[in-house]
C-alpha cells in the first residue's frame, strides 16, 4: 500500500508537469480546486521563474473547475490568471497565448451562462492578435476560431453557417499537433455535435452517419479509467442524436438504445465529481423520459444560482414533468401548488433572478395553464404572447433549447 501511494504521488507529479491536463479527470472537484489555488500561488512568488507559463496553467486549471463546478468565482479566477500571463509575456508569441486564455474563459463564460456577446468579446480578441510565428500556437488560434464559430453557428440554426463552422473544425484538426489531448478530444465533440444538428435539421443520414462514426472513435479513445469525463460527454451526445432519431422514426428499439445510453454516460463519475456534466446527462434525459422526481430535483439544486444556462433548463424540465404528472390524473390542488411556487420565483428581486430564470418560470406558468385547461376547459388570453416573450428572451440569452421548448407550447391557433 504504501509503494502505491508513492508510485501514485509519482504520477501525479510527472502529470501536473505536462501540458495535457486530461488527467484532471480523474480527481474530484475539491482536488482541482486545491490544484488550481496551488497553481495561482506558485505562479504568484516572486521566485516564480516562468511566470508567464505558470499563469496559464492556473487560468487553464481555474477553467476546468469552473466548467465542472458552474461558479462565476471561478471564472473570475481564470480571467485574472490570463491578465497576469499576459503581464508577464515577454514576446508576441506569449502575448498571444495569453489573449487566448482570455477569450477561453470568455468562450467558457458564454458556454455556462450563455449572452452572445461574450463570443462577440472572444472573437474580437482573436481578430485583433498579431500573425502567431509558431506553428502550434497559431494552431491554438485557429481551434478557438473555429469552436467560436460553431458555437455562433449553433445559435443561428442556419444549414450553411453549420457547415462552414464544421469545415473549420476539421481543419483546425489537420492543423493540431498528433497527440495535443484533450483539445483535440474537444475539437472531436464539437465537430460532432455540429454534424448532428446539421444532419437532423436536414434530415440526411449520410452526415448523421458521420457524426455517429465520430462519436463512436471517440467514445473508444476515451478509457472509463483515464477519460470518464470526456468519454460521458461524448455518450451523452450519442444518447440525445439516437434519441431525436427514435422520435422522428418513431422506433421503440433505437429509444431504448437512448436510454442506455444516457444511463452509461451518467454512471461514469458521480455527481459531486463534475456538477454540471452529472446534471447535463439528467437534463438531456429528462427531455426524452420521465425521471424520478429526486433526481431533477438534484440537477436543479446543483445548477441553482449564478445565472447558469443549465440550471434554467434544469428547472424547466422539472417543473415540465411536475405538471405533466399533476395533469394527468387531474391533480388540479397540485398545479396550484406549483403555480404558486412559480409565482414566487418570479416576484424574486434581481439579482436573485435573470433573465433566464424568468424565461423558464414563464415556460412553467403556461404549462400548467395548459394542463389546468384540459380539465377545466378554459385556456387564459395571451398564452401564445406569454411563450413567445419566454422564447425570445431565452434565444436573446443564447439558450436555443430554451427557447425551442418555448415555442413547442404556443397553442396552434396563435402561431403567426
């Protein structure tokens, strides 16, 4: 035991050396936040002999924390760390890794809390860098061009903005360095994730294939024991492109095959190791089944506050399947009951509240005037105004699922 214990600290030391942190993966949140605080002090002493460097890694550290853990402290952290890399840059080149740290954790911000002006922010700090001299650092550039670009590709919904940001995708893949994990992992998810969309949106099985073929080398390259993270994302992902598949063919089998899916990405870490990927899972479940009531209620707890994009949805899907069971036996105290707590929420002052949070508040009310209605006969005026608001708020926030299960409520007769 303790021959293994040393060999272990070995290991982890030879790891926190490396560029790679795939490593991450395997320790718990608290560990990385011990190991991002670490960083940020050594990078912080006066000894510090590559300051530059050591600040990068504490912003890149502070980053994963706060993609696992959704704090805005977090983040905060991170952008400090990259203004002190940039402080400490000593040619163009170092000046440029820095300007990158920063528009991450811009990127990163957009990815938890959603505002499409921090990609605007992002992508203008890339426009305004010198031509990078090294190879690997304009390669760095140009994977962050292009997953800027899907990301606003993404929001639009546009077929061709699609397929423009996936062929910048695969060509910043031609572009890294072989072996430059888990960068070239992320570059692999997104790409992905962009052919699925596109190929659902156009309902061509060839890009689907495609972004399948992806999605199954990824899972392969991502051991349980080395990558459980990344390995559960990309799960997650195949579980949601199987699951809407299931619903357009209308087939029992592939929706089973969903659902195993999801339940092997969630039983990859547990949900204290990484917050929001645990709750993730839960929420793409909870679109294509009903869940247990304990278990949305525990996405939502984890996600609360911070103005996070996932803790909206969080609340939308579990207020949605409350309602659902309410209204289904005709549980009409039940729905009052749920209309209060809604009311409640929506009376909180900012910024206890945002946006966000009133979007999905306001999805919640028409649902249960929706299933209030099918008992009583008596839908409100003004529904349709209510979910359109609801869904332009969440589309102005850069949450398009949002904003979909917005506009999949407006009643037919009150559809432009």
């Amino acid at each position: 035991m303790f021959e293994f214990g040393r060999d272990l600290r070995r290991l982890f030391e030879k790891a926190r050396d490396s560029d790679d942190l795939g490593w991450l993966e395997l320790i718990g949140l608290n560990l990385v936040e011990a190991e991002a605080r670490l960083q940020s002090t050594d990078a912080g002493r006066v000894s510090c002999s590559r300051p530059h460097e050591a600040a990068l890694r504490a912003s890149a550290l502070w980053r994963e924390h706060a993609r696992r853990a959704g704090t805005a402290a977090s983040l905060e952290k991170a952008e400090a760390a990259a203004r002190d890399a940039a402080a400490a840059a000593q040619n163009d080149d170092q000046g440029v890794r820095a300007a990158l740290a920063m528009a991450q954790a811009g990127m990163l911000a957009f990815d938890l809390c959603g505002e499409p002006a921090r990609l605007t922010a992002a992508g203008g700090l890339l426009a305004a860098l010198p031509t990078a001299r090294r190879s690997d650092t304009a390669a760095a550039v140009a994977a962050l061009h292009a997953r800027l670009k899907s990301r606003e590709a993404a929001l639009s919904g546009d077929a061709e903005a699609l397929n423009e940001a996936s062929a910048l995708m695969e060509a910043a893949l031609h572009g890294l360095k072989h072996g430059r994990r888990p960068i070239e992992d992320e570059l692999k998810l997104e790409r992905a994730a962009l052919m699925l969309e596109a190929g659902l949106a156009a309902r061509d099985p060839h890009i689907l294939d495609q972004a399948g073929r992806d999605l199954r080398a990824l899972v392969e390259a991502c051991p349980p024991d080395q990558r459980p993270i990344s390995r559960a994302r990309a799960l997650a992902l195949c579980a949601a492109g199987m699951a809407a598949l299931a619903a357009v063919a209308g087939s029992p089998l592939a929706r089973d095959q969903a659902q195993a899916l999801f339940d092997a990405a969630a039983d990859q870490f547990t949900p204290d190791h990484s917050p929001m990927d645990w709750a993730a899972v839960q929420v793409l479940r909870a679109e294509r089944e009903p869940l247990p009531p304990l278990v949305l209620a525990q996405a939502e707890a984890l996600t609360e506050g911070g103005g996070l994009v996932l803790g909206a949805m969080a609340h939308e899907r579990r207020v949605a399947q409350e309602v659902g069971r309410a209204g289904s036996i005709g549980d009409l105290r039940a729905l009052l009951e749920i209309e209060a707590g809604l009311r409640s929420r929506l009376a909180r002052p900012a910024p206890a509240t945002t946006p966000l949070d009133w979007a999905s508040d306001q999805i919640g009310m028409a649902r249960v005037a929706l299933a209030r209605a099918r008992w009583t006969g008596s839908t409100p005026d003004g529904l349709g105004l209510m979910l359109v608001e609801a869904a332009a708020t969440a589309r102005e926030c850069g949450a398009p699922t949002l904003a979909l299960a917005a506009e999949r409520l407006i009643p037919a007769s009150e559809k432009a």
